[in-house]
C-alpha cells in the first residue's frame, strides 16, 4: 500500500481499531504515516475535551429559532390576478 492510498484512512480514523488491516500494516512500516496518525489522534482527544462556555443568550435565540420552525405553517395567500379590463368594441375595430 502507497502512503497516498493510506491517506483517506488516517484522516478519517479516529482510532487504530479502525483502520483495515491493510492500512494498519502500512502504518506499522511507514514511520511518516504513522505520526501522522498519532498527531491526528491526538488532536482529535484534544478537540474532545473541549467545552463550549454556556451562552443562554445564543441558546435561547436557538430555542426560538427551532420553535419558530417547527410551528404549523399558514397557507401563503396567492395574489389575485390583475383584472382585466374590456376592451370596448369601438376599440376593437381600431386596431
């Protein structure tokens, strides 16, 4: 296996036990590879741990926003159609 095929899968991994075996293999015999791995997985533990400050301003906009789109719609109403006006028949034959 190319470090190029192996690539799609040390991105996306998250875990060794993910990986087929192919590309465990690989990573077992390519030392860049696998510290690619490593510092994606220790990214990704890190990224874990962190934790958004509560903000119950934002989180009540959010509460209204998902109440408002969950609400029962209205019909539109449709615009009537523009009256036509008569044409006399005077006007007709002027034409």
């Amino acid at each position: 296996m190319t470090c190029a095929a192996a690539e799609p899968w040390v991105l996306a991994a998250r875990t060794a036990a993910e990986l087929p075996e192919r590309v465990a293999r690989h990573l077992a015999r390519c030392p860049r590879c696998a510290a690619r791995f490593d510092q994606l997985a220790r990214v990704d533990v890190a990224a874990a741990h962190l934790v958004p400050s509560p903000n119950p301003e934002a989180r009540a906009r959010l509460d209204a926003l998902l109440a408002r789109a969950s609400a029962p719609h209205a019909e539109p109403q449709l615009a009537r159609p523009a009256r036509r006006r008569a044409v006399p028949q005077w006007a007709v034959g002027l034409a």
